[in-house]
C-alpha cells in the first residue's frame, strides 16, 4: 500500500507540474498577444529621438509614455511594461522608455518606506543601460516571444512577452511572479 | 468455525470491490483534475483574448471613430482600418477585426470599420469567381449586424472588456470573439472593438492536457490489477495453507478419538462387570462408587463417539447404514430417556406422536443422536416451570419432527452460526455445559440422510427445530 500511494503521489505531482507549465505557459502566450498587439501603436521613427534621459522631456516621450500607461491600464495585471534597443556590447541593452519613467518623477524613491532606497526602488531613464541574459530579448529583436520560465533581475521576478518594434526596439510587457502564481 | 472456502470467495469479492472503488477513484481525480484543467485553460484562453482586445482599443482613436460614424470621413476610415489591419496581421490567428456602434434597435449593431473594409475586389473574391458573393464581402460602414444570437454583444462588450462564454464551432474552425469599449474623452462608450480568433491550438492543447490524464489512469489500473493479483495469490496459498492445516486436524481428531474410542469401551465394560458383581460380590459404597464411574464412562463414550462423528463430516466420511427402523419403539426409546431428564428439571414435556406409524429406512444411530440431541437440548435450555413439545407426524413420506421449547432462544446475529463446529450462542456459553458438537453433527445427520433440519428462534422466547426426513 505504501508503493502504490508514493506511486500516486509521484504521478499526481507529475500531472501537477505539467499543468502548471502548460498554464505558465499560457499566460506567455497572452503576455506575447499584449506586447504584440501593443507594439504596433509605436513608431520606430518615434523612438529613434529618444537617446538621453533629457530626452524624456520631449513631447514624443511624453505620448509614448501615455500609451503605454494606457496599455498597462487595460490590462491590470502586468506589472512593467518598457521599450529597449540593443546596444554594441553582448547583453547589454539600452532602456527607451517605461510607463513608469518620466522626468517629473523621482529617480529612486523609498516606495516601502523602510528609509532605504533599495536596487527595487530604484527607477530607470531614457538610456540607461540594462544588463540582461534574457534570450527572450534577443528573440524579441525578430518575433514575438515569451520567456519560459521566471526571469528575476533587480526588479523582481516575472514571467515576460516581447514583441519587436521596427528592426531595432523591443516591446517587453511583465507580469509579476504573485500575479502568475494566483 | 469458519467456513474456508465461504471466506475465500467472500475475499475474493471484497479485493475485486476496493480494486473496482479504486478504479472508479482514480478515474473521477483524474476527470476532475482534467476537467478543471480544461476549464483553466479556457479561462486562460479567455483572458489572452480579452488583453488583446483590451490592449487594441487603446489603439483606436476615438475621434476617428465619431468622424466615420457620422460623417463617413474616409480618411478617418483609413486610418481605423489601417489600425484594424495591423492588429489582425499582428496577433496569428486573428480573423477578423472591427469596430462596430449600436443603433436605435437594441438588436442590432452597425458596422464602422473593419480590417477587410477597404480590401480591394480580387483579395475578396476568395473562390476566384469574379463576383463578390454575400459571404465574401466586407462589411462597410452602415452595414447592420445582428445580434440576437450574441448574448454578449447585447450589452456587456460595451461597458467592460468581454469575451465569448464558449468556443463556437463550425466547419472549418474552433473560434471565439471578444470585445472592447472605446471610449470618448469623457469616458462614455461610444463604439467597441471586436476580434474573433481561432483557437485550434486551444482543442490540441486540451488533447494534449488529456494525455498525461490518460496515462495517469491507465498506469493506476495496472498497479492496481497486478497488487491486487498479488494480493489475491497471496491470500489463495494462505487458504489453501490454512485449509491443510484444517484436514490435518481433523484427520488428527479422528485418530485420537479413534483411539480412544477402545480404551473407553473397555473401561465401560469391566465397570459393568464389576457392578455385575462379575468378580465379586461389592458392598454398597463400592457400588455408589461404580455407578458413578459407569456415568462418568458413558459421558466420555458418548463424547467420544460426537467427536468421531465431527471428524467423520469433516473428513467427508460419513457413513450412513439405512436400515428399516420402527418409529413407534424408536420414539418410545427415546422419550423414555427424556422424560425423566425434564421431570427431574420441572419441565413440562409434552409429546404428540402417532400412536402407530410405519417402518422407515433411515439410520438408527444419528437419527437416534439427531432427535435426542435437539430434545435433551430443548429440555436443557429451557427453565425450570417451562415447556418442551415433541410433535411428530407422517406426511407424503416424510418424517416430520418438530422439537419446540420456551427456553433462552438464539440471539438474531448468532442464528446463521448456531450450526457451525462447536458453536455456542453466546447467551448459553457461560450459563449451561455444552460442547457445541451437537448440532453440528445433527445437520451433518440429518442432510447425509438426505433430510432438512431449521430452526425459528427468539432470544427470551423459545425455539423451535423442524426436522424433515425421508422414510425411504
């Protein structure tokens, strides 16, 4: 009786993660259907003019910064959402713009209020470098796609679609892991 | 005792009936775990389609929306269907995208704009016929639809984002549509976005869900069946171990009370020839003496004698000698023997037997132990003050005793075991002397004759034994 319930057990698990990566897998394949659905709205020409962080100023930045607050609105459950370009270096990537940069708002901030500003808190701007080993991003240059598995940086851990924007910008759009695992 | 063979087969059912419980078990978690899986899935489904059409009327500018609606402005209409264009070509399998508003008629909406709106004559001619048939053509701005069939179009799409309840299937694909409010500056909902996507890969991947499921149970009911093999054979050789062991004492029992059988005859006799005066002649505490020996002796022979008779039926042995018995002395014998046993019990013992009755072919010994056995019996449990009947009757050749008494009575969930080898009811075992031979060899007597023997019974009341023997 002790085999056959460890024998139950170990296929219950196995259905269990099976179900469980079919699922995470879903929620790629709709975070994929966002960025690329979303990606279409911006104009490479658009991004082009957005180098520096003094560039955020610029009325360009201001209407991608809206839409992609629009975006993010209509779909409450992604967490970040953020354009980058590649640059010369490996794995090396270049923040464009993100729905939650803009110049008006604080480059690091004590959002949990514990009196520390933690690599968490921290914001990002036009041009800032992003070092990431994401593949996905790679891939996001040519086509749409989605991270298999959960991508952790500074930020959190989340699961990620991209899509390409022209030949030169990705989309990325995040849902975090709490989101994923509810 | 227990009947081996009885309880095997009753095992045998019991492990068919948890392997058939496990069966169905593990096929319902299975189902259910399936079933709730699918369901996910479709919810996820449902969620994907509804980020895509949520995430497309950010695309659509309302203003264009309201120029086409009512000033058909064409370049408005460009733009939107350009717009439209580029979220179908974007999402994979996106059929069709359009922008309808709603009417004065709560049934029917009216197209504004859709991604084929502008499509020239030879992209829609898709059967290449040169003519643009009904279902080829695109919609235009004006053209109503009805929606009296999309219970979700009626309302809901235009004031949250919406989506099919279930997946609509025709003949050349599994699809499902959602919707999405586009709202002016002041919030209002002035027209929804509409998508309607393929989902073939959603039944695949069901199908592919429903593999793992399968196996699932397919590999349970194997371990199932081969445990309970295993379980079966082993409790078979337990059986048949046990079942051995069984003969072995009964062939043991038979040995020993054959054997004992002779010393305790002997015994007997030179008893009897000692109260014979046969070597001498005794005085009177010597005879007390003997006498009682002589009644200890025949308890012992009459013990003995049962306890062959057990192993006998036991061991298949029995041997029955039909020899032609005259009732009306058989029975005068035997009431003979009870009648003083009630009497010095106070028991009222009432007899009804024919006072003539015919010969009869039928053993003489168990016959004899059968009737004695049920009417010593009756006069044994019954209390003092209390009554035994001995009704006997002839009828359609047929022996027919009825043994009655207003003794302790059998409790109703001993009954089907007062038959068994040295059973006793528990109400007797402590309270009155007994072996739980008796009734054990009556039945094996009375069936080996090819007779019948049952009882009615009522704890506190009484019980009855009916009797039937062949006379020939």
């Amino acid at each position: 009786m002790g085999a056959l319930a460890f024998s139950i057990l170990v296929i219950f698990y196995v259905v269990s993660y099976h179900r469980e990566e079919i699922l995470k897998e879903q929620i790629g394949e709709r975070l994929m259907a966002i960025a690329v659905t979303a990606a279409s709205q911006f104009k490479p020409e658009d991004l082009e003019q957005l180098r520096f962080a003094e560039d955020m100023k610029k009325p360009v930045y201001q209407r991608v910064f809206e839409q992609m607050n629009e975006i993010r609105n209509s779909n409450k459950e992604i967490k970040w959402i953020y354009i980058l370009r590649p640059t010369d270096q490996v794995n090396v990537w270049e923040f464009v713009a993100d729905a939650d940069a803009n110049y008006f708002l604080d480059v690091s901030d004590d959002i949990n209020l514990n009196g520390v500003n933690e690599p968490s808190e921290e914001n990002v701007f036009t041009g800032m470098k992003y070092y990431s080993e994401n593949e996905s991003l790679l891939v996001g240059l040519k086509k749409p796609s989605y991270t298999k598995d959960y991508e952790i940086d500074q930020w959190g851990t989340v699961v990620t679609g991209v899509a390409p924007i022209g030949s030169g910008y990705v989309l990325g759009i995040d849902m975090g892991i709490e989101e994923v695992l509810n | 005792m227990f009947d081996i063979k009885k309880l095997a087969g009753r095992n045998e059912i019991r492990t068919a009936t948890i392997l058939l419980g496990f069966i169905v078990l593990a096929s319902s978690i299975a189902f259910v775990l399936f079933k709730y899986t699918e369901n996910l899935l479709k919810e996820r489904l449902q969620e994907r389609l509804i980020s895509i059409v949520s995430t497309a009327a950010t695309h659509i500018d309302y203003e264009d929306v309201i120029k086409v609606a009512e000033q058909k402005d064409e370049n408005s209409l460009k733009v939107l269907v350009e717009q439209l264009k580029e979220i179908r070509d974007a999402n994979e399998n996106l059929r069709y995208a359009y922008i309808m508003r709603q009417t004065e008629d709560p049934l029917v909406l009216e197209f504004i704009a859709d991604a084929e709106t502008l499509e020239p004559v030879e992209v829609l001619d898709q059967n290449f016929d040169g003519i643009i048939q009904d279902e080829e053509a695109a919609p235009q701005p004006g053209d109503p639809f009805e929606i009296a069939d999309y219970p979700v179009l009626r309302d809901e799409a235009f004031y949250h984002p919406s989506v099919d309840r279930d997946l609509e299937e025709d003949q050349w694909s599994v699809q499902m549509s959602a919707y999405a409010p586009i709202r002016n500056a002041e919030g209002d909902s002035i027209a929804i976005i509409g998508i309607d996507v393929t989902v073939d890969d959603f039944l695949a991947l069901t199908q592919e869900t429903f593999l793992p499921f399968s196996l699932f149970i397919i590999f349970l009911i194997l371990l199932l069946t081969l445990q309970t093999f295993y379980l079966v054979r082993m409790w078979e050789e337990r059986v048949e171990a046990m079942r051995e062991l069984d003969r072995q004492k009964d062939e043991l029992l038979s040995i020993v009370s054959h054997q004992l059988a002779t010393p305790v005859s002997s015994i007997k006799w030179y008893l009897e020839m000692l109260d014979d005066g046969d070597l001498g002649e005794l005085n009177n505490d010597q005879k007390e003496h003997i006498a009682a020996m002589r009644g200890i002796g025949m308890n012992m022979s009459d013990l003995v004698s049962m306890i062959l008779d057990v192993s006998r039926i036991q061991l298949g042995r029995m041997k029955i000698e039909k020899q032609d018995l005259d009732l009306n002395s058989f029975f005068h014998e035997i009431i003979a023997t009870i009648d003083p046993k009630a009497t010095e019990k106070k028991v009222e013992f009432i007899k009804n037997i024919p006072e003539k009755m015919p010969l009869a072919k039928l053993d003489r010994r168990y016959t004899n132990m059968t009737i004695e056995n049920l009417l010593s019996n009756a006069v044994k449990y019954t209390p003092s003050g209390g009554k035994v009947n001995c009704d006997v009757k002839i009828e359609n050749g047929n022996l027919y005793v009825t043994v009655k008494d207003t003794g302790m009575g059998i409790p109703r969930a001993e009954q089907d075991k007062i038959f068994g080898r040295m059973y006793r009811a528990s109400n007797a075992r402590n309270a009155i002397d007994g072996n739980g031979f008796g009734l054990f060899v009556a039945k094996g007597a009375v069936e080996a004759q090819g007779g019948k023997i049952w009882f009615e019974s009522e704890e506190g009341k009484g019980t009855t034994f009916f009797v039937v023997l062949p006379l020939n």
